[in-house]
C-alpha cells in the first residue's frame, strides 16, 4: 500500500528491517549506546550549531508537543498560541488543560498568518514568555512563516516553541536565525521511521532554566528526560524496537542529506500539484503557502470523500480526509515517506482513472439524497397538514362543548329562575311584572 497519507509513512526495508534487532534490556548499556547515538544524529540532521539539547521520548508526536508546553514556563508566565488549524487548536486545548494561562490568535485557516497582532500581544502583555507555532499545519498544508514570527518575538524578547511534528526532514529550517526556544518532532513523518518516538530539541540555555520550572506532569516533564539522558539512561521503558528503526532512519536521512530530501519530496510535491492542476482540482490554499510535503485539494463538486478514498484504496493507494470544520470540503494528499517518483505518478494514474467513477457514484448519491430529501420533505408536509386538521378538528371539538356547556348552563340557570317564581308566589311574596 502507498502512503500518501502525512503519517504513519512508508518506509524503507532497511528501516523495517532494523525492527528485528536483538532484544536488550533498556539498562543496559547497549541501549543507552543507542539513545547517544539516536540524540548525536538529530543534532547532526538539525541543529549542528551544537546548542540544542535533545530529548527523547516515547510517544506519538504529541507527546512530543504536550511535553514542550507543559515545561517551558514558569507559573505566571504565559504562552501565545499563534491557531490556524487543527494542530494549533491541539496546542491551546494542551495548554488549558495544564491550566497554563495561554493566550491564543486565531486566523483564518486558509490565510497566511498576519505580524501585526502578533506584535500586539507582545508589546501589551508582559507576562507572555514563549511564542508557539505549528511550522507546517498538516491539517491544511499551511507552512507558516516561522522565520518571520520568529525574528518578531526575538525583537520582542520572547522566543518560539515550534511544533515540527510533519517539518523536520521536509522544510528548511535553522533553529538559531529562526529564535526557536523548542522544537518537537517525531520519528514517524518526515524522518520516515516508525511512529512512537517523539523528541524535543531545546536551546541549552533554556533547559537549563527549564530544570528549576515546578513540574507539570510526570510523564511528560522534560528536565527529567534532560537530567537522566546527560548520564546515559532513560527515565521510564521506551519502546525499544522502535528506537532501533528511528536511528536507521537517521542513517538515512544523514545519507540522503536534508536539504536533499526537503528537494525530493517538492519535487514530488510538484508533480502531483502539476497533474492535479491539468485536472481541473482546485487547491484549497494559494501557493505562497503551500508546504513541500502536504497538498489540500477542494472536493469537486458532487464528489465524495469516502468514494475518492475507497477506490483509490482498491488500487493501492491512501489518500487522507479533511479535519474538524474542513472534514466535508477538502481531501488531502501527503507526499512524506520513503516515495519515488513512480509511486506518485502510478497514484496520478490511479486518481485520474478511477475519478469518472468516483462522480458518477457522487451523482447516484446526489440523486438518492435528493430523493430521500424530497421524500422526507413530503412526509413533513403531509405530518404538518394532518397535525393542522387535529388541531383544528380538536379546536372545534372544543368550541362545541364551550357552546354546549354554556347552553347547558343558560338552561339550568333559566330553570333554576322558574322554581324561584313559582316559590316566591308560593310563599306569598309579590310577583315582579316587567313591562307594561
Ligand atoms: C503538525 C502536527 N503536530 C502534531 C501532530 C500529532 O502527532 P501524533 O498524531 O503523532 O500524535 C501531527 C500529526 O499529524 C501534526 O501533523
């Protein structure tokens, strides 16, 4: 099957094959060979300037994130969440969750990010300390301007916590001239390892200021990954075959060169968005924002996701849905993994083949829904008109018996007025004449 989903990717067999290592005790020196060597390639791959510190965990690229947030402030310091998709939302919801006081700007989804309020909230809000940014907005193919709201937090004193989850391996990015503080990523994306092992890439200065934060979580609390993995060791058991897989990518990933790999996957990027493009699909956002390794394409009209999914899964590949507000609107096509130029264009083939079927099951599917409408609309009308004739019928159901009851009354009163007459001629009293 063909990945084209942003994660879990496809990756190579040499990556696959490292999972069957032997078995090792986390203890024991081998692994701890292990972690040194997996933490000397990233900072390789990443951060070669040698002043980040990295931290590794085991855990999906959230964990990664949550354990960022939840250690890089102080109390009563405050974290700007720049929000403009999912994985930004994902941020604010971890930092009010850890009751951390977060301030958030949200944007729109489909526009590029905007300085001004950003330098707002810097200059009226002394507390805030970090600013946090989603390099690239999986769930849009956004790729934010870090460089940018970097160099406006560092004029501002403050500095980025960058969520890099689906970037690192993909864009370009320097993490000194980019004022990064923090920065999480996982094994399972770009870096084409397996997911489950996230890592965290922290300015030195910070960890060491980090190391005297009141802790937040126990799982999740980077000083304690920092203290434990400078002597060698790792605080709790990390999955350990997936450790092995994620340093064989690293192998890779040096092999290639990152600023090669960036260069392939546009590459791929390019020939699906060339193709889509002769094809008449519309691209959810403008090109000045595209990412390299993520595109997001407008569902054509009276085409559905679930049917564009289905058959091009028949025929070997995955493609992805959109995310909460955009889950009905746009499907999305990742080109991240351990993918050829082959791969990609056997999926162009695969889309453009299958497309005619994918609308004329998007047609059948409008007509039924069309025709369970109408039909739902007739059978509310119907209700309608016979739910307004009982009421009418029970309206009139109860005028009547008004009328009866008021006439039964008259009558009762009327009678009861004649035994009256006849008592009081009875008891002698004066018979009251009206009229002449
Ligand atoms: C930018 C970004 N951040 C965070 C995550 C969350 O990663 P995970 O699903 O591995 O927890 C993702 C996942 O796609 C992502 O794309």
């Amino acid at each position: 099957m063909i990945l084209l989903n942003p994660g879990p990717v496809n990756v190579s067999d040499r990556v696959r094959q490292a999972l069957l290592k032997p078995d090792i005790c986390h203890r024991e020196s081998e692994f701890n060979d292990l972690i040194e060597d997996i933490r000397d390639k990233l900072v390789r791959a990443f951060a070669p300037g040698g002043n980040f510190v990295p931290i590794l965990l085991t855990g999906s690229g959230t964990a990664a994130v949550e354990a960022a947030v939840t250690s890089c402030l102080p109390p009563g310091r405050r974290i700007l969440v720049i929000k403009n998709g999912v994985y930004s939302q994902r941020i604010s919801a971890i930092a009010n969750a850890h009751k951390m006081q977060n301030m958030d700007i949200s944007f729109e989804w489909d526009q590029r990010v905007e300085n001004e309020p950003i330098e707002v909230a810097l200059r009226q809000n002394k507390a805030i300390q970090v600013v946090a940014v989603v390099h690239h907005e999986t769930s849009t193919g956004m790729l934010n301007p870090v460089k940018e709201i970097g160099a406006i937090a560092k004029k501002a004193g403050r500095f980025l916590l960058v969520d890099s989850v689906s970037s690192l391996g993909g864009e370009e990015i320097d993490f000194n001239s980019y004022n990064v503080g923090l920065i999480a990523g996982s094994s399972g994306k770009c870096i084409q390892g397996f997911p489950g092992v996230g890592f965290v890439l922290v300015r030195r200065d910070l960890m060491e200021q980090m190391v005297t934060y009141e802790q937040r979580s126990v799982y999740l609390h980077l000083p304690t990954y920092y203290k434990q993995q400078e002597e060698g060791a790792i605080p709790f058991t990390p999955a350990v075959q997936l450790y092995y897989a994620f340093d064989e990518a690293l192998n890779e990933l040096l092999e290639e060169g990152v600023t090669n790999r960036i260069a392939r996957y546009r590459k791929l990027a390019r020939l699906i968005r060339n193709r889509m493009r002769a094809i008449r699909m519309k691209f959810y956002l403008r090109e000045p924002l595209w990412s390299s390794t993520l595109t997001a394409f407008t569902l054509p009209e009276g085409v559905f996701y679930d049917h564009l999914h289905d058959l091009l899964r028949e025929r070997g590949y995955v493609i992805y849905a959109g995310q909460a507000q955009l889950a009905e609107s746009i499907f999305r096509v990742a080109n991240m993994g351990a993918l050829t130029e082959v791969n990609i264009t056997g999926f162009l083939d695969a889309f453009e083949e299958m497309l005619p079927e994918a609308q004329k099951l998007g047609e059948e599917r409008v007509k039924e829904m069309e025709r369970l409408t109408g039909e739902r609309k007739e059978k509310e009308e119907r209700e309608k008109a016979e739910a307004e004739a009982a009421k009418k019928a029970e309206e009139e159901a109860a005028r009547l018996a008004k009328e009866k009851a008021l006439a039964e009354a008259e009558a009762k009163a009327s009678g009861k007025e004649k035994d009256a007459d006849k008592l009081s001629i009875a008891e002698g009293k004066p018979e009251v004449k009206t009229g002449a």
